[in-house]
C-alpha cells in the first residue's frame, strides 16, 4: 500500500485493491497517483498523463466520463 497527500493535507491510503488503472499494475503504488472523483478508483499518473505538478482539483477516469455521458444523453433523450 501507499500513501498520498490530499488538498487538505490529509493522508491518503492507497489499497492494491483500489487500483483501476487500466495498466493492470496494481502493485505499482508508490509512484504518483491520482483519485477518480467519482468511483474513487486510483490511476497512474504516468498512465493517464498528469503528473503531480499538473494535477487537477476534480478529475473523472475515462470509465466515468463515459458513464456520465451515457446518462446525460439518455436524460436528453428521455425528455
């Protein structure tokens, strides 16, 4: 397991069974990481090109963005 450090300073455990990065390398944990804001599932940030100086407040996995317009398109679709 690793750690990190959030925005609010507070330490981060980061289990081997949180990592979804779609590397499959989930014993890969002490390098950079970054949290999924929605299904909090944990991405390399060398997989995903963000790096610890570039990271952004809020970020969705791909999984999740797809999901997200999956749902606002069938909410348009519905009305």
């Amino acid at each position: 397991q690793a750690t990190d450090i959030d925005e609010e300073g507070e330490e981060l455990v980061v289990e081997k069974t949180d990592v979804k990065c779609f590397c499959g390398r989930i014993n890969l944990t002490d390098v950079f990481m970054i949290d999924c804001d929605r299904c909090h599932g944990w991405f390399h940030g060398s997989c995903i090109g963000i790096t610890r100086e570039n990271a952004p407040s809020a970020w969705t996995c791909d999984d999740c963005t797809l999901q997200l317009m999956v749902i606002e398109e069938s909410n348009d679709f519905a009305n």
